[in-house]
C-alpha cells in the first residue's frame, strides 16, 4: 500500500532528477545495444555541443522504441562519440504508473511528456527525446514497412522555437522487425483503447512465439540539427508564430525524409520507402481497418 500510494502521489517523472548514471552504465539498458549490434549511421559533421539544446525526434516508435537508447544507454554508440552527452526521453504519463518499468525509466532518466513538464525541461537547458509518432504509430507498424506519423504534429516544433532547441531528426532501420507483428487480431477493441484512453495495445511475438524479440541488427541514423531561428516573437501565450511553425516543421519532415534516404541503402534496406502520415489520416486509416475487420468477422460467422 506504501508503494502504491508513493506511485500515485510523486512526482518524479516531471523532473528527471531520478537519473541514476550507475545504473545507465549497467547490464540491463545496455543489454538491447548489444543484442541488436547496434550502429550509429551519421555525417562526420555531426556536432553535439555542452551549451546548446537538442530535442531528438525518434522514429519510428515500433512496438518498443529501441532507437531511444541511443540517448541514454552508456554504450550507445552515439554516447560513446558524444562522451558528455546526455538527453532525456519522454514517454506517456501512464507508463510511470507500472510498477517496475516506472523504476527503469525514472533511473534512466526518462521524463513525463505532457507539454508542461517538456517545458520546464527545455527551461532548465535539458536535452530531451520525443517519439513523435506517438500511440498512433504503434497501430501503423507493419513488418517491412516503414511508417511515421508526423504531418498534423507540431507540438515539438513549437517547442524548439519557444527554447530555441535545434531539432535533431533519428530513425532506427531494423526496428519493425525486432517482432512479428499481427495488425488483424483484437483490432476494433485495441484501436477502441487507442482513441479513447491513448494506450495502444498491439499483438506480437518474438522469438519462438514468445516475448524475446528476433535478434535483427539495428542501425540508428542520426541527422545534423535543424537549428532555429536566432529570434523568434511569441504572442500572449507564450507561442510562436504559426506560419513559422510550419515553416521548420516542413524543414523537418524534409530532414527526416533526406536522413531515410542517405543511409536506408547502408543500413539494407534500399527497397524500402519511408510513408509520412498525417496524424489525422492515420486515426481514419484504424477505423477503416476497424470496420474491415468487423466486417471480415460477420462474413465468417
């Protein structure tokens, strides 16, 4: 009851001050590098500097975002070039409720990702991660497909503006298929639990149709920073310009497109073709899969 109490009541997911560097040095988050033979994809112009901010797009969000190790893990590949180099991910607000993950997030310096606590991060001069994609991108992955949900998405950018973080676009080749994924079981009630409670359930197994995922080597592409503006005009509440939330959105999407294209040859993948989806056309594409299903269902009956 302690325990459970002290869960629904503090409130170290908003601050970050749980990081634990003894314990992002030890076996459990390095394990994942290590298993996939992680590689870091980038231009040797890459530069990561003390004194500025980065927010990390991470793509795609898979059924477990390995690609976000690379921020934090200290055998990451992109630690061990950038050796002071630290950022925080931010996930959904209900994994800090289960006990045990909520553990390995807080010690591994993971942060709430509601608008207010990325906010206060950026404001202190933290670097962060944000799998853009989000819950809606978990029900678009698709073995040997390479799906982001990133059109309609421009709360992170608005961010950047605001903290005048660059934006740093990373994608994990591989990662879709670290599982075997089933889009058809379970489909209306998970896509139900989608859009009414933001939790996305998605059916899958690993190795030997158990939880352990299939050992594909992943290679994470990192992108040189989209840097913003030097002055930026915020209106009454504290948010930038629309037009030029736009303007470095679609400066993003193209970083994104241009990273998937540089390096999808070197990672293996040169037939694969990277599909952008609007936030909005995604949701409408579940529901249409949705009805599919009830109506592949009642033809069976």
């Amino acid at each position: 009851m302690t325990y459970v109490a002290h869960l629904l009541t503090n409130d170290d997911q908003h601050t970050g001050r749980c990081a634990w560097a003894g314990f992002r040095d030890c076996f459990w988050p390095n394990t994942a590098i290590k298993y996939f033979d992680m590689e870091l994809l980038c231009s040797e112009e890459l530069k990561l500097r003390s004194s500025e901010r980065y927010i990390f797009g991470i793509h795609p969000h898979g059924i477990f975002t390995y690609g976000g190790l690379l921020l934090y893990a200290s055998e990451s590949p992109l630690r061990k070039r950038f050796k002071s180099f630290m950022a925080h991910p931010c996930v959904a607000s209900v994994t800090f409720y289960v006990p045990i993950i909520r553990e390995y997030l807080l010690w591994t310096g993971h942060i709430d990702a509601s608008r207010r606590t990325v906010d206060k991060a950026l404001a202190e001069g933290k670097n962060i991660g944000i799998v853009i994609g989000g819950e809606a991108e978990v029900l678009q992955t698709e073995n040997s497909k390479e799906k982001v949900v990133l059109l309609g998405r421009k709360g992170f950018v608005k961010m950047a503006l605001k903290h005048k973080a660059s934006l740093v676009p990373t994608y994990a080749f591989g990662q879709n298929d670290t599982f075997t994924i089933d889009k058809k079981s379970g489909f209306w009630i998970r896509n139900w639990l989608q859009r009414k409670f933001k939790i996305s359930i998605p059916v899958f197994w690993g190795r030997m149709g158990g939880p352990v995922p299939h050992r594909k080597k992943i290679y994470v592409a990192v992108a040189n920073p989209v840097k913003m503006p030097a002055k930026v005009e915020l209106d009454e509440n504290g948010d930038p310009d629309p037009r030029v939330v736009d303007e470095y959105h679609r400066k993003y999407v193209f970083a994104l497109q241009e990273l998937f294209e540089s390096y999808k040859s070197q990672a293996g993948y040169k037939d694969r073709v990277l599909e952008v989806l609007h936030a909005l056309h995604a949701a409408v594409n579940i529901i249409i899969l949705t009805q599919r299903s009830n109506m592949n269902d009642d033809a069976n009956k």
